[in-house]
C-alpha cells in the first residue's frame, strides 16, 4: 500500500507551493512546440501514438553505439536536429545528451536517482523538460538550467498541452500544468489521491520522491500513476491510468485542462491487475487503448469511458501502443510477437501476425507503410524494419552484444532511427 514518509508535512507544503526557480525567459511564451518531426515526447506526441510523420527508409544501417554507463528504463526524444536526450542513474551524469550525427555527448548533468524514471520532452528549440527528485527541470541545448519547478513525487509523464505550456503528473497523483518559459503553475495543482487534511491529520506526511518507482514499470499497485498520460491536444482532455489504495483494479481517469483549470469528466476502474502500458489515443481522438496485467488490449470512447472493445493477447503489452494516422495498431511487449490489428468500431481485426519475431520492446511506425521493432535474433537483437501493410521484413539489422530489452524505438527528424537497451546502451541507425 501507498505509506506515507517521514518528511515533514509543512516543508514539503512549502516546496510544493512555491514559485519556479528561474533562470532566463520572460512571461510570454514564445517558443513554439514543433511541427512533430523528431521525437518530442517518450512514445513521439501527445497521442503517445508511436508514430512518426517522417517517411521511414526500408533499408537503415548502424551508425553508431555506445554506452552510457548506467541503466536506462525511459524511451529516448529526440529534438527537431536529432539532438538525443536520456535518462540514467549514475551518481554524476543522471540526463545525457548526445549528437546524432557522431554519438559524441554534447553534456551530462546530474540530478537524483529517480531521475531514470523520469522521461521527457524536447520543444522546437531544444530545450528539455524532465522529471527529478520531487522537481520537473528544463534545460536548454547545451544543458544549461533554465528552471525548476518543486512537485511531491518524481514525475512519470511529461507532455505538452495544445497552448504550449508543460503537463506534469506524478507517480503520486500531483498534476500540474506549467509555463515552458520560467515554470511557474499556470492553474491550481490536482491531487488525484485526494488533496490531505492537515487539520484532521497535524503528523501527515508526503510520500517520498521514489516511492512506489520500482513498481511503476509494471503497473503495481505501490506505485499510484505508472504511465504516460496522453493528452488530446485540441480538446485538452488527457487519461491517467490510477491504482487507489485498496482498489481491486486500476482505473482510467479522464481529465480536462482548460478554462484555466483541471476537472475530471470519468472514471472506468477495468484494469485488472494493473497498467501494463501507457494508453494511447487514435488519430481523431475518439478511441484511447490501454492494456492491463491480465493480458488484454482495451478500447474505450474517450467521451464516456464506455468499453468499445476487448483483445485477449497471447502475452502482456508492456510500454507503449503504435497508432498510425490511418488506423493501423500494433502494440507492444517484452515477450511478446509482432502483430497488426484494425479497430473497426466495436471490435478489432487482425491485418497480420508474425509469430516468428519476438519483440523485444516498443515498436514504431513511420510515414509510407514502414516500421521498426528490436527482435530476438539467435543470441542477441536485431532491429528489424517491416513493410506496415504486410508484416513482410524489408530490412534486418544486428545490435552488436546487446541483450534483453529495449526501452523504445524513436525516429528522427530525418529518418533515423535510435533503440536503447534498459542494460545501457544506445543503437543508432541512419538511412542507406
């Protein structure tokens, strides 16, 4: 269960409740978000939709690897010149950030260690947002601090909202939307657990930054919010996968960033055993898909959280959910095999199966009916590239002494394509 920290209630209230620490930058928001080239946030966009509008080359060829010296469990971005960003946990160097070009480091900063669950995000001018240690932090290009913002938890989903500012919320519920500029809140914060009464309860306390972290890759129920929340960007409606204290079942709630605040519009307790991935949203916004612990892929309306449809898989989807502009779902998994399924309304269609790719990890589509997915090959790992209409393999490519999973597949602004190994080490291809 979710247990309270010995840290003092009135520090920690303090923290919470004050302003950003700023660096340079002025009220008025005038970078914008992007054009959607690169790979902004952890599984491309706001949809979570792991799709690329780039136009994906069939034939791709390693570039270069290299190590980063620690574990990594988040997706890497990629800002609008390919710039990489990932997380670590290494007592110096907790975010890095390498060229695309060459795979040299263009800087590493230190930060906490949850930091590693932390993903993040890359506006139009390269600046990153990024979770810490009870805090959200930018920093520009070359990695200097341009803010800190203090929150109770370490963030575990970082998008940005259709007016450009930065929607944050925490493994412990705390949502927050925030200027990109100088960090400052922008409307009240929301506790989805339920805001305490320290009145009733003067010894209460705030849970630690990283508690209940090591059970959000599989959605536990130590760990509250454990995914990536989507937002649908022209309507500011966006889904929060939360496991209360004592629930049978993990719930998707639905909120609503406008007007100057956040209101929740439903609630749909169906994830048994847990979150297994982080939702993800079909191109019109209408369908949200999520899987659970118990080995299903489920489509809800987004308008009421009514169940459209329910997928039994031979395995459990874990990490994110490929959504192409034209439909096509292909979801995830650490164990699982490749297959491509149709929502045609009430149900959902099987296009294609491969039975004979094991992924290893997420998978990702891009522009011309390309994708890419890392596969168990003999010993090691491959990323293979496949024709999205077919299933057909087009392209196979060794990922030299790598072993496991990987963490994400992202594509770049000119169609590279960049895997990480949760044991460390980073792939990165580029068109032949």
């Amino acid at each position: 269960m979710w247990r309270p920290s010995r840290k003092r209630a009135a520090a920690v209230l303090a923290a919470v409740g004050a302003l950003a620490l700023t660096g340079c930058g002025t009220d008025y928001d005038d970078i914008t978000v992007g054009t959607g080239k690169g790979w902004t946030a952890a599984y491309h966009d706001g949809r979570n939709s792991g799709a690329s509008p780039v136009s994906g080359s069939q034939k791709i060829a390693l570039n270069w690897s290299r190590p980063v010296g620690g574990p990594i469990a988040q997706p890497i971005t990629l800002g609008p010149d390919s710039q990489l960003f990932v997380t670590t946990r290494l007592p110096n160097c907790s975010i890095f950030s390498f060229q695309m070009a060459t795979g040299r480091k263009r800087f590493c900063n230190a930060m906490g260690p949850s930091a590693i669950a932390a993903p993040s995000a890359v506006d139009w001018m390269t600046n990153v947002y990024v979770g810490d240690d009870s805090k959200v932090i930018s920093f520009n290009y070359l990695g200097q601090p341009r803010w800190a913002t203090p929150v109770a938890g370490t963030p575990v989903s970082v998008q940005f909202t259709g007016d450009g500012k930065l929607l944050t919320v925490t493994q412990s519920g705390q949502v927050d939307v925030l200027s990109r500029q100088t960090g400052e809140r922008t409307v009240p914060t929301v506790q989805l657990l339920g805001e305490p009464d320290f009145l009733a309860n003067a010894g209460l306390t705030w849970p630690d930054s990283g508690q209940g972290l090591a059970d959000c890759a599989a959605g536990g129920p130590q760990c509250p919010v454990a995914n990536i929340s989507p937002i649908d960007t022209a309507s500011g409606r966006f889904y929060v996968t939360l496991w209360q204290p004592g629930r049978p079942a993990a719930a998707v709630v639905a909120l609503r960033y406008a007007d100057g605040e956040i209101e929740q519009q439903w609630r749909a307790e169906l994830l048994e055993r847990g979150s297994a991935t982080s939702p993800a949203l079909s191109a019109d916004g209408g369908t949200l898909y999520v899987g659970d612990n118990s080995d299903r892929l489920i489509a809800l309306d987004t308008a009421d959280g009514r169940t459209k449809w329910v997928r039994r898989m031979e395995w459990t989807p874990r990490g994110g959910i490929s959504v192409a502009g034209d439909g096509l779902i292909i979801p995830s998994g650490d164990d699982g095999h490749l297959l491509a399924l149709r929502d045609t309304g009430d149900a959902v269609e099987t296009v294609w199966e491969r039975k004979d790719l094991a992924i290893r990890g997420p998978v990702a589509q891009a522009t011309g009916g390309t994708g890419y997915a890392t596969a168990a090959i003999g010993d090691g790992l491959n990323l293979v590239t496949f024709d999205t209409r077919t299933g057909d393999t087009l392209d196979s490519d060794v990922l030299p002494g790598a072993k496991g999973t990987v963490t994400g597949t992202s594509i770049g602004a000119k169609g590279e394509v960049v895997v990480a190994t949760r044991i460390g080490e980073i792939f990165a291809f580029e068109p032949e």
